[in-house]
C-alpha cells in the first residue's frame, strides 16, 4: 500500500470521484445555492490554488495522516508541474486554514484534525462523504436548531416579495424531484438558501455559505434512513405558507417540526455507528 506522501504524489488534478466537491460540481438542479457555496471555495485557476487543493483533499480525506511530512518543496513542484513559489503559496493556503504547519529545517506535517477549521469551505468540500461522523452531523443538527428557526421568523417579517419566489420556486423544485433523490436534495439546499437570505440578516445568509458544503452531504446521509420526501415537502410547504402570510411564529415552529426530523435521522446514524432520511 502506498504511504501518504507516496499518493500525494500521484494525486490527480481533479476532484475524488464520490467526494463532495465532486458533487457540488455536478449538480444542475438548483445553482443559486450551488453558486453561491462555490464562491466560497478558493479560487483553483491559479497553480498554487490547483495545488491547495490536491493536497488539502489528500490531508482531508486522510490518505496523508496527521503528523506526517509532506514531501519537500522541490519534490512537490516537480510532481505537481509548478514551480516552488506555487507549491510555497498552495502550502500557505493550508497553513491558514490550520491544515499544516511548517518548521525550518524540520518541514511541513499535517497537523491534528484538533486544529483545523471544520467550518472552512474548502475543508467541508474536501470531505469525503463517509468521513464525516455522526457526532459532527449531531453538532450541525444543534447549530441549525440555534439559528434556523430564528431565520426564519426573520424571513416571515422581512422577506421582499423577490426572497418568497426564490424560497416558493425551490418549494416547488422539491416537490418535482420527489422520487429523484439528486434533484430533490439540490433543491431543498436551495430553499434553506433562500430562506437564509430572506431573513435580512447578512451574517445568517452569510453562514449558508459556510455550511452548504456539509448540509449537502448531511442530507444525502439522511437519505440512507429510508425518509419520506413527501412529508419533507408537506413540512417545508407548511413553512412557506407561515412565511409567505407573514406568520414568524408559525414560521419558526414550522422549521423546529423540520429540524426533529433531522435530529432523529441524524440519531439512526449514529446508532448504526456510520457516517453513511428526508432531506430537510
């Protein structure tokens, strides 16, 4: 078996089948909240930016294992094709994001998971999608409990007529794509999206953006529970209609009745101890 420094080596130019940025980059359905999670990913024209992301999937998806050393920079050059400066840049790149760290004369190690910053985008798109655990799924389950219903009361009080047709076309994109798991879940990423940024609130639409990447392979993880898609479209329509009649009350409690159901798919995964149902 090849070591970790022996793939990076190898590694190829494009995105690891089956891996969420693989995903992202596939999905047709619903760009709005596509385009806006890919906005957030670092650009990748540039070769240092080509080269921040082969090896960040790589220190990711964990076939270079934390405390290990990468090659050196005149090795990593030449495999990648680029000069030094680029491989310095691209290992600058996933110094900031707490990947790696560099020591004189010592290198540069991939560092304990501990450090890095599992909100990054880069980070939750370079994550294969059964390498993220139950218990982190559960702490995404708390944190939309924390501001989901809260967006969307916002959104019942402050949502232009233009905000409610994005958060009603993806509704009805839903609804369409029962039946065509993809589709549906392109979809329902893009109605959380919508109603993300109908609440007025520039942080919150902000963190949409954050957590797409993840939210995407949380639903699809959901998904393996066996869901019913017809009741998540029955929940999210009930949602709709308390904000597009401007009920914030009936909003918030229609996203909380959305959320128990993801808490307790999110549960069954964890009992079945893997990290791979209705998407909501």
């Amino acid at each position: 078996m090849l070591d970790g420094a022996a793939m990076l080596l190898q590694v190829a130019g494009g995105p690891a089948p089956g891996s969420l940025l693989s995903c992202i980059r596939g999905i047709a359905v619903c760009p709005s909240a596509v385009g806006l999670i890919q906005k957030r990913l670092y650009p990748s024209a540039a070769l240092h930016g080509r080269v921040a992301h082969e090896i960040g999937r790589l220190i990711v998806s964990g076939a270079v294992g934390e405390g290990e050393y990468l090659p050196r920079e005149s090795e990593l050059a030449l495999r990648h094709g680029v000069s030094r400066q680029a491989v310095r840049e691209a290992l600058k790149v996933l110094a900031a994001k707490g990947l790696v760290a560099s020591r004189r004369r010592a290198g540069t190690n991939v560092t304990p998971r501990s450090s890095w910053n599992l909100l990054d985008p880069d980070i939750l798109a370079w994550l294969p999608p059964g390498a993220i655990a139950p218990g982190f799924l559960s702490d995404l389950i708390e944190l939309r409990r924390l501001i989901e219903p809260a967006a969307a009361a916002f959104a019942a009080k402050r949502s232009s007529l233009e905000q409610t047709a994005r958060i009603k076309a993806a509704l009805d994109a839903m609804g369409a794509a029962v039946g065509n798991e993809e589709g549906f879940y392109d979809a329902d990423l893009e109605f959380h999206a919508a109603l993300f940024s109908a609440s007025g609130n520039s942080l919150i639409d902000r963190l949409s953006t954050i957590i797409g990447p993840v939210l995407q392979t949380s639903f699809h993880l959901q998904a393996k529970t066996g869901p019913s898609f017809q009741r998540a479209v029955e929940q999210h329509e009930a949602l709709y209609a308390a904000i597009a009649r401007g009920d914030a009350e009936g909003a918030r409690r229609g996203m909380e009745e959305i959320l128990i159901v993801a808490g307790g798919e999110v549960a069954q995964i964890a009992r079945r101890g893997n990290g791979v149902g209705s998407a909501t």
